[in-house]
C-alpha cells in the first residue's frame, strides 16, 4: 500500500499510456547497476585481510573481469545447427547455468566455457558460453526464454575444456570455478 501511495498520478498516466519509457527507464537502471559495478562494490565490503582475504578476492575479479556481450545462438551459423542437435538429445535445467555450459562444451568441439557475473536483473554468478569470438548463453535463451542481447555479463574466467575438466575433478562440481582458479593462479 505504501508503494502505491508514492507512485504520482503522472506516472501512473505515462504508464498507462507509454509503458516502452518505462521500460526504457527501467533498463537504464539495470545497466547502471552493472555486473562491473557490482563486482567493484563487492570488495568494498570487507576489510582489508578480513574473512579469509574476501576482499583480495573480490578486487582481484573486479580487476580481472570484462564486459562481453552475448548473441542468440542463432545469430552464429557454424554453431546454429550443433547447438540445435545437441538440444534435442540435451535437456538444460532451471538454475543450473553451471552444468549446462559444461554438457555444450562436452559436446560441442571448440566452445569453451566462461564463468563471471551476469546482469539477469540483479547481478548473479552465471556461466555461460564462448565459441569463435561470440558469446552465448543457451541457460537465459533456451531455459528461461530471455533475450541476452538486453543483458550485461562480465567474464572473469574462460576455460578451454581440458582445463574445465581438471577443475571439475579437483573440485567434483559442475562449476563455481572461480575461487578455485584464483586459489591456483593467484594465490599459489
């Protein structure tokens, strides 16, 4: 109810007689509130050597990451067809971006699998996918039915398949790669 007392009756007018400013309002948003961002205020909140070294961590992504845009899978031709094939032998699973991008890159020679903050409406650990200089990401546009184009991602890790199967045995998950691959190359 408090909500609807703060909302003024002009923008219940423009909302109801131009929702796409709205939108495009709402997007901006979004996007100020970026995956970069967030990964930057992340470190902010600990103290320096506190926690285990949290915000050498944190610092050490923000300073790592960089924004990558992801395309339809449809939008690349060699991969189209494959990841079509795989789609229909695969089944991709709601909240599971990690497992996902691992079954593409085990079947699918060349995609590689990438790791980072997605900005899905609020910034989140994702994974997703790489293949001859795109991104995708098969979770958000298959599973959930979104249109990554409108969403920001920023990588902080990209491994080839060797080197995602390693930390897949080390670690016996199906990814959440990241702390571990900063234990190995980092933090020796």
């Amino acid at each position: 109810m408090k909500i609807i007392n703060k909302v003024s009756t002009m923008e219940l007018k423009e909302f109801s007689t131009n929702r796409t400013t709205l939108r495009k309002r709402f997007y901006r948003h979004v996007l100020e509130n970026s995956a970069l961002r967030y990964l930057n205020q992340m470190g902010s909140l600990f103290d320096k050597g506190s926690f285990g070294g949290q915000r050498e961590f944190w610092e050490w992504q923000a300073k790592e990451a960089r924004s990558v845009k992801c395309v339809s899978y449809r939008d690349i031709p060699e991969l189209k067809e494959k990841v079509e094939e795989f789609l229909k032998r695969n089944e991709l699973a709601i909240k599971e971006c990690y497992h996902n991008s691992m079954q593409i890159v085990w079947n699918i020679p060349e995609v590689e699998y990438v790791e980072g903050i997605a900005n899905l409406i609020i910034p989140l650990d994702h994974a997703w996918n790489y293949y001859k200089g795109h991104y995708f990401d098969l979770t958000a546009e298959v599973v959930l039915g979104k249109n990554v184009e409108r969403f920001e991602y920023a990588q902080v890790i990209r491994l080839q398949r060797r080197e995602m199967d390693k930390y897949a045995l080390k670690t016996g998950l199906a990814g959440g790669y990241i702390p571990e691959y900063y234990m190995d190359k980092v933090k020796k």
